[in-house]
C-alpha cells in the first residue's frame, strides 16, 4: 500500500519570502504521479502542481515548484513571493498510473502567509 | 477546465432522515466518480469509488447501507446518506476522472457540509 506523510502540521511565511512544504511517500512501483492540492477556506481543493514520476525536470506553475527526489521518495513544494492569498491547506498525494488508481493524500500542512 | 459541481453545498437535516447529494461533471464525461469525507482540519477519506453503470466499490469500514452510491450516467452521480444520525455530520466531497484530462487527473467539487440534528 502507498503511504504519503507530510510531517508540518502548520507553517507560517512572510509575505513575499518563500516557504518549502515537504512531503515523502512510500511505494514498490515505479509509475505514479504526484499532485500539491491547494484547499483554501472555501474548502474547494485547487491543483497547484503535479509531477510524472518518469521525469527528472522538477515541475513548476508560476510561482509554485517542486523538488522531487525519486530516489530517496520526496516530493517538497517550494511557493516564492508568498501571497496573502496562499494562506490554505496544502495536500500532498499520489496515484499510481492506471485505471483503477485512487488518490492518497497526506494528512496536510495548514500555511498561514502573514503580513 | 474541468468543472465538477455539487449540490447542496450546505443542507441540514433532522437525525432518521436521508439526505441526498448530487456531484455533476458539467464539461466532460466522468467515467469514474469518487466520493470523499473530510473531518475539520482533517485530510480527505475516500469512502468509495463508482463507476458508470456499475455498483460502487466501496472502502474498508463505509457502509454501503448507509452511504448509497449511484453513478447512474457519465456526468451525474449521487450519494445518498440514510437514516442521518448526528455523526454523519461532514464534509463530504466528490471528484470526477475521465476525459480530457484522462486517467490519472481528477477534478473536485466543492463540497456539500452535511448537519445533522
């Protein structure tokens, strides 16, 4: 079974600095992909980023990108120029390729961009 | 892009009731629904997964009895909550996979909080 663990309950930022949510995950298979899923007050879930597994170039979105580690299974979300408007739960989650793939998310990091 | 609607978005019902909440894929066909509860400050459970015109799969630990899944056409599918009692109260979410975005993307609705008294 895929597990994902987002080990920052809560994180604080300055407006306009840059903050890294980190995120590992645990998996035998080599085909997946990885998602940061935004949930702000609203509570609609929001895909910031996502991540093939099978490519070494690090996604990026604007002011949102990843480090992803496949070898050591970390998938971190760096966000620059913080906004006041980035303030939300963020999920980290994966799925492996396939029909029959559901989502596991992590348990969250509730950001608080401050000013 | 994709666009999954749900309806309510807030309903309050009195405990022994059923409540029944819609989750529409509006823009594409939705060969695969997921339904999703979500406690306060809490991650998302998925509870089960429908296919059109199949039956539910649901997780370990829902019951079918109680949570009633029906993905009756490619973009509409329903979970019904029967017999409501107080801690049924949530926030329950549905998603939708199918094309353009394919398999591996889904898109999520946003939300129905469901109280019970």
């Amino acid at each position: 079974a895929q597990t994902v663990t987002q080990s920052q309950p809560e994180m604080s930022v300055q407006e306009a600095e840059t903050v890294t949510l980190s995120c590992t995950y645990d998996t035998s298979e080599n085909n997946y992909y990885l998602f940061w899923y935004k949930q702000p007050p609203s509570r609609q879930m929001i895909l910031v980023i996502r991540q093939e597994a099978y490519k070494q170039q690090n996604a990026t979105e604007n002011r949102f990108s990843v480090n992803f580690q496949k070898a050591a299974k970390s998938f971190s979300l760096k966000i620059s120029d913080s906004q006041l408007g980035d303030t939300a739960m963020y999920f980290c989650a994966f799925i492996l390729t396939g029909t029959a793939s559901k989502l596991t998310f992590g348990t969250g990091t509730r950001l608080q961009v401050t000013l | 892009g994709a666009v999954v609607s749900q309806h309510p978005s807030r309903v309050i019902c009195k405990s022994g009731t059923s409540v029944k909440i819609e989750c529409r894929s509006l823009d594409f066909q939705a060969t695969t629904m997921f339904w999703y509860r979500q406690f306060p400050k809490k991650s998302l459970m998925l509870m089960a997964t429908s296919n059109e015109g199949s039956k539910a799969t649901y997780e370990q630990g829902v019951e079918k009895d109680k949570f009633l899944i029906n993905h009756a056409s490619l973009t509409l599918s329903t979970l019904t909550v029967t017999s409501a009692h107080p801690e049924d109260s949530s926030f329950y979410i549905c998603s939708a996979r199918g094309s353009p975005a394919g398999v591996n993307e889904q898109f999520f609705g946003p939300g129905t909080r469901l109280t019970v008294l």
